[in-house]
C-alpha cells in the first residue's frame, strides 16, 4: 500500500488509541519513538514488547498504558480484547477518580 497524495488530513484529538493489530511494538511508531524520548521499558524478547504489568497496564511512561499485543506478545484476539477492556478501566479511574467499568 503506498499513501495516495493530497488526501492527507488531520483530526484533532485529545486522546487517541492505536488498534493496527500486530507490528511489532518498539520498531516503529509511538512506541520507538518514546524507547529512547521518555525511557520506555521493553522486555528482553525479540519483539521487545513494552513492559506493563496486567493490574492497571501504566508502563514506564507517566499517563501511558499499553495492553494487548504490545504487552504480551502476538497471541489470539480475545487476550487483548480482555486486556483493552481492563486498561480502559484503569485510564478512566486514573481520569476521573473512579470508574464503574468491570475489571
């Protein structure tokens, strides 16, 4: 696929979330980018997937969560539809205090 000119455009955002499926996580894009910007921790396989525990999904970088893929390494869908849903419980309680999102 190669990006086709002049159809570029933005949207604004305060908060996004990247869901590409599996790419590796620290070879490109955000992740990468913050490896060496911001410390972020990656684990020691050949993936180097970001380390974040399974209890709130906060990796090394202030206010930056990572689940799924990026966490634990290429595996079924339904391990990170579990793991998307459980950090989205804890980014609304560090947002908002308190959340009645189910663990």
């Amino acid at each position: 696929r190669k990006p086709i000119a002049g159809t570029e455009f933005v949207i604004r955002a305060d908060l996004a979330f990247i869901a590409i499926g599996f790419a590796g996580p620290a070879t490109a894009g955000v992740a990468a980018e913050l490896e060496g910007e911001m410390k972020i921790t990656t684990d020691s396989r050949r993936s180097r997937n970001v380390e974040a525990n399974d209890r709130d999904y906060r990796t090394s970088v202030d206010r930056l969560y990572a689940a799924g893929d990026v966490r634990r390494g290429q595996s079924l869908v339904v391990w990170a539809i579990r793991e998307g849903r459980q950090a989205a419980r804890s980014i609304d309680e560090a947002l908002m205090g308190t959340t009645v999102l189910p663990r």
